[in-house]
C-alpha cells in the first residue's frame, strides 16, 4: 500500500495532493479546537500530505496558540518536499511517524484511516504517540453511494480509500482501537453550487444525521483520547 505513496503513483492521479480542499479542512479543525479550548503545545499532523491542513491550521490558530510546534509527517518524498517549500517555516519530516519515537499533545490524522489496510491497527498505533488525536474521517457509505457503485469504486482508484464508512463503522473503528470518542462532530466541505449541494446545505440544518446517511458528503471529526 504505501509504495504508491512512495513511488509518486498517487501524485499522478492526486497532482495537488488535495491542496485544494486544505484550507477548508483546516477551517474545521481550527473551530472544533477552539470550541473545545484545546491548547497543545505540540501539534503533529500524519500523512499530512503537501501540508496545506498544518499550514492553514497555523495560519488559523497561530496568534491564539504562539507557543505551539506544528510539525507535518509523511512516507511520501515528493509531498514533503512541496510542504517544506510552501511552508518554510513549519517543520515537516518525511518517514513513518509509527516507526518512530515522536510523541506530541495532539496528533493530526486527517484523511489517513482509510487508505490504510488495516485502520484499526493503525489507530491503535498512532494512539501511542500522543494522549489526544484528532480523527477526519470520509463517510463514503450513503445510500446515495451505495446505488451509485462507480463513485465507491472511484475513492479506491482514483483516492486510494481501502474502507468506506458511515457514521456508526467510522466510530465503532475509533472504538475497536481502543481509543474514547470525546467529540464528534461533521464536517463538510462545501461543494459548488448544485441541487445536491442545496439540500445537503439544509438537510444538515434540519436533519444532519438523516442527511448524512442519505445524502452523504460529509466526513465525521473525532476528538479522541487512549
């Protein structure tokens, strides 16, 4: 699995490495932080890709947390290498955070379990580098997927995803790694304008959980604890 990481496979089909959808990813996080008044003073994204979460993040949440270390892992060369170009003052590292002995207040991991053969194992090891995570996690698994197959199958080529989740499988894998959901909230990136986009816009105004299951186009964001 993480040869295509390594290899530069996945830029092929990923040029940007999602740079596009960081800002607004970020802009999630940094709420749910400040809603919940988390204050690390060490904060490691994993698999942060080309680094634009961490750097909007830092960007977002910086004059309120100037103490904090930001720092960015991943297995993938070329995506570090545009991290630390884009963004040279933060601190990124190409290898494999579970391999090593990096611990931190908060880790990051931020559309990562689900392109991971195992997720339950990788969350339980993610989980000894740190007392807090911060999950994103896809919720591929709408009825609006489930009769569209192509696009399930789409995420595993095009994205890599090796899982598709709902709300209840996303959280009862946080659960199996022996991990504690304190919160957990959506978070959706805001698609352009369409009928779709519309009724998800009010669907999770008025009924966000039955909206998500039918609807889909949401991730779900956990604040868990070991």
């Amino acid at each position: 699995m993480s040869e295509r990481y390594r290899s530069g496979a996945y830029a092929v089909d990923n040029p940007d490495w999602h740079e596009a959808d960081a800002k607004p990813k970020a802009r999630g996080i940094a709420a749910l932080m400040r809603d919940l008044d988390l204050r690390p003073r060490d904060v490691v994204d994993l698999g942060c890709g080309a680094g634009g979460v961490l750097r909007h993040l830092r960007d977002e949440l910086g004059p309120h947390l100037p103490e904090t270390r930001w720092e960015g892992w991943d297995i993938a060369g070329e995506a570090i290498r545009r991290a630390k170009a884009a963004a040279p003052g933060l601190s990124f590292v190409e290898g494999d955070l579970l391999a090593s002995e990096r611990r931190c207040d908060l880790l990051l991991v931020v559309d990562v379990a689900e392109h991971v053969p195992d997720p339950v194992a990788f969350l339980r090891a993610a989980a000894t580098h740190a007392p807090t995570l911060l999950l994103r996690l896809p919720l591929d698994l709408s009825v609006l997927d489930v009769v569209r197959p192509a696009r399930l199958q789409g995420f595993r080529e095009r994205y890599g995803h090796l899982h598709a989740w709902n709300r209840e499988l996303a959280l009862a894998t946080v659960r199996d790694a022996g991990l504690v959901p304190r919160h957990v909230r959506y978070d959706r990136i805001t698609p352009p304008r369409s009928r779709l986009g519309a009724l998800r816009r009010w669907g999770s105004v008025l009924a966000p959980d039955l909206t998500v299951r039918w609807l889909g186009g949401a991730s779900l964001l956990v604040l868990a604890e070991r």
